[in-house]
C-alpha cells in the first residue's frame, strides 16, 4: 500500500495527470462553441503547464506562465470577448464535412513529420553545439534563474523582443479597429 501512495506522489505520475489535464483541456478549448467555456478551458491548459513547469524546476517559468499567460493574457481575451459580443450562439464554431477531414490529416501529418525529425533529435545537426545540462546549472548558479533568462532577452534577442511587443500592439489596435467598424 506505501509503493502505491509512493507512486501517487512520484513525478512521473505527475507528469501524466498534468499532460492528460493539458490535453484534455486543450481539446476540449478547440471544441467548445461559447467563447467564456473556451477561455476557461485555456486556463486549466496553461495552469497545467505550469505544473509541468514546476516538476522539471523550472519555478520561474511556472510562476510567469501563470502570472503572464493564465492572468493577464486571459483577461485581455475576456476583454476582447466582452467588446465583440462573442456570447451568443447564432451558428455553430465548427464546420464539419470535408474542412475537418481535410484539417485533421494535415495536422496529423505534422504531427507526423515533427516526430519523425525528432525522433532522433540527438543527431540532428542543430543540437551538435547545444550546451548541456552541467553549462545550464553553472549559468543558473552564476545569474540565477531570472538573470539567465533576461540577459540573453535583452541582449542577443532584443530585437525580435520588440518585434514581438509591436506585433501585440499592431493586433489590439486592429481588434479595436474591426469592433468600432461593427458599431
């Protein structure tokens, strides 16, 4: 009986009820026709995340996938959801037919082909110079978790930083856009 509560509390056993959470939920994000549902849903997909994010240590990305993602990011879909009027269900969100064949072979083939490139992802050619654990540990003990994080962020990647930041804002502005049009 202690093997069993053992297991219970292990990590890997963790693992699976947080990936089955992530995607059960997820799917179920994608299937739901009211827009509040699949907000809610994307909630629990990303606070199983970072519970995964918690079982492989990495509590700083836990704490910002909850903060960032779960918090702020959703409230502004709740927002968005609010100012378009998204709540009634006039016609359904999903077509069938030939689009959902047609859409589940090309994601499954994918889904097939990022298998098949990283079933062996020690050979390919990009992992040849990637540093390994012990040069992560070591950077994580000289800068600690958030310096290791945001000295490469606002250095070497700065760019695409902003680009990305320009990006969300170029996004908000056009949702404002196409809901001012609408009234």
């Amino acid at each position: 009986m202690a093997n069993f509560f053992d297991f219970l509390l292990s990590a890997h056993f963790l693992f699976y009820v947080f990936s089955g959470v992530a995607i059960g939920s997820a799917v179920a994000m994608v299937t739901r026709k009211s827009p509040v549902a699949s907000l809610l849903f994307m909630v629990a997909t990303l606070a199983s995340l970072a519970g995964i994010y918690v079982l492989f240590e990495a509590h700083f990305l836990a704490a910002i996938q909850i903060i960032v993602y779960a918090g702020a990011i959703m409230v502004l879909f709740l927002f968005v959801i609010m100012l378009l009027n998204l709540g009634h269900d006039y016609r359904p969100d999903l077509k069938g037919g030939a689009g959902a064949i047609i859409a589940f072979v090309v994601a499954g083939a994918m889904a097939g082909v990022l298998a098949f490139q990283f079933g062996g992802a020690g050979d390919l050619p990009i992992y040849q110079n990637a540093q390994g654990a012990e040069a992560i540990d070591a950077l994580l003990a000289k800068q600690g978790a958030v310096g290791a994080i945001a000295h490469p962020l606002f250095s070497e990647y700065v760019v695409a930083f902003e680009v990305t930041g320009i990006l969300l804002l170029v996004a908000i502005v056009g949702a404002l856009a196409l809901a001012k049009r609408r009234v």
